[in-house]
C-alpha cells in the first residue's frame, strides 16, 4: 500500500477548519523513487510547473544564443510573473529584439495576479495588456525559437505545430520518460497543449535537468533572477531567495509544485489533490525542510484583514 499523503491543516483558533491532500513523488536522476506520500504515481496536468521543461528547446536550438538573451529574459521564459511593471517592460524589451510585437503573442489577457501590484496602472485607466499575462514569458520564449529557427508563427498553439511536434513535445515525453504519442492533450489557461504525466515522471524530468548541460542556464537565471521568476510576495521568488539557488521551485496551476535539490539529486513533484495553492506551497516549504535545504520553520501564521493573527497552516504530522 502507498504511504497516506501529506494533510495540511488550517486552523482557525484551536479548531481545524480546513485540510488538503498532498500527493508527493521525489525520485532521483535514475528515475527511481527515493520516497513518496499518497499516490505518487498518479497522472496529473503539470501546467506551469513544467516551463523550466518547455524552456529548455530555447537554450537547445542556439535561440537564446543567437539573440543574446539576458539572464532576465531567460529567467521569464520559465516564469509565472506577476505583470508588474518591471516584468511588463522586460517582456516588451524582448519582443522588440526577436523582431516581434505583443500582437503576435497568442497567451491572452487576464485580470491582475495582484490588483495592489499594478494599481497605479489601473488608476490611470490602462487595461492589462498581452505582456502581463502571466504566460507572457513562456509564450516569447518560443517566439523566439520559431523567429530563429525561420519557422510560422502562425497557430502555434496547434499541438500539431512544428513549434510542438519537433521540440516542446518530445523534450516533455524524454525528460519526464513518458510516450505522450497516444495522448490526446488538453489546453492550458494560455492555450498550449497541456499534456498528464505521472508525478513521478515529472518528479524524473525535474530531477533530469540537474545534469542536462542546457539547463545550466535556466537554473542560473531563476536563481539570479527569482524576481522575475514570479514576482512579489509569490512562493517561487522567496523559496529561490531562501534558499540562495540550492532548490530551483516552480508552481503550477491547481495546485501543482515541482522543484530540483541539484546537491542532492533529486527532483520532486507535488499535488495537492483540491488543486489548493496554499496546500502545495505550505507541502514543498515542508519537504525543502526535512532535506535539510532550509531550517525547519514554525508554522505559517494566518491574519484576517485588521492584521490579527487568527489561525495557522501546517502538515499534520
């Protein structure tokens, strides 16, 4: 029988007023298990938890190379940002450098990750643009692939697009060690094919890249660069920042979570079965602490909006 996965507990004063799930693969550059909770072998929808992957054609192909991409860009490609103004400009920078304008990017508009981030663009009547989706980085990423590699634009959202077929598809099946060749994929909130892999194979594909050469430099940028990774107040920038680059973390929609210990080897993959951020957050900042990658912490302290704390959240252990 598998291991009960993790539970988190909310508390509100001395009563548990809510708890999640937490499915956990961690495996090793073999692809072997070293330890798991729950249904580590489950399949799940990594969404974003897989742009270092979908990234990894962009170091590959000689794009970034070719375009002398900064470690900022690169960090984006990876990125799930805010659309701050720091992340807006760099996004616009890039598309003028590929010789490409925010028209061409096919991720879509949305609502602020954060109103309070971008409120003085909102007082001033500007809608959110194209570039502050959160996908905006990922997406110029492979424009930037198909601009080098003189390949359509052109509905590069097909799964059937050359973008896909040749590269972005096939790296995902080889790192994570799946055949996705009889996988009808799904679309993503930004509309690239979003295909299941089980935790564990995705756990393998995090695990894969500590000694993949190419990505040497997507680790070296999200461990720069964990501002633009995600942005303020996000998980991903302050566990990078923590942890001083010695765990690489990446969230996904849904409560997805996917990190690498390169000391140590080891990848692991995560999901909260409610598709809870704040249960896969409070699981990997629990996870990085027992592999001794941080110290372990208290537990996270709740507030209501007066500012007075009301309750925590934990693993239940």
């Amino acid at each position: 029988m598998n291991p009960a996965p993790l539970c988190i507990e909310l508390t509100r004063g001395k009563s548990i007023e809510s708890f999640h799930y937490v499915d956990v693969a961690v495996m090793n550059l073999e692809g072997k298990k070293v330890t798991g909770w729950g249904d580590y072998e489950k399949s799940v929808l990594p969404r974003s938890a897989i742009k270092p992957i979908q990234a990894l054609p962009l170091i590959e192909t000689g794009a970034a190379e070719a375009f002398q991409l900064s470690e900022i860009e690169i960090a984006l490609a990876c990125s799930s940002h805010n659309g701050e103004k720091l992340h807006v400009e760099a996004i616009e920078n890039w598309l003028s450098k590929i010789d490409c304008s925010s028209n061409e990017l096919a991720c879509g508009q949305h609502d602020p990750m954060n109103f309070d981030l971008v409120k003085e663009e909102l007082f001033k009547g500007k809608l959110p643009k194209v570039t502050a989706n959160n996908c905006s980085g990922k997406h110029t990423g492979f424009l930037t692939v198909m601009q080098h590699l003189g390949i359509s634009l052109e509905n590069y959202l097909d799964p059937k697009h050359p973008l896909h077929t040749n590269y972005v598809t096939p790296i995902l099946g080889e790192m994570c060690q799946i055949d996705l060749s009889k996988q009808e994929p799904g679309v993503d909130g930004c509309g690239v094919p979003v295909w299941a892999v089980p935790l564990s194979g995705l756990a393998t594909g995090w695990a894969g890249m500590i000694e993949r050469p190419s990505a040497a430099p997507l680790f070296q940028a999200m461990t720069n660069q964990p501002f633009y990774v995600a942005g303020t107040g996000r998980a991903c920038t302050e566990m990078i920042l923590s942890t001083r680059g010695e765990a690489i973390v990446k969230t996904g929609a849904e409560g997805v979570f996917c990190a690498v210990v390169p000391d140590q080897k080891i990848g692991i993959a995560l999901k909260a079965r409610d598709g809870a951020s704040r249960a896969a957050a409070t699981a990997l900042t629990w996870l990085l602490a027992e592999f001794g990658v941080t110290e372990r912490k208290e537990p996270q302290l709740l507030t209501n909006h007066a500012g007075q704390e009301i309750g925590e959240i934990h693993v239940s252990v």
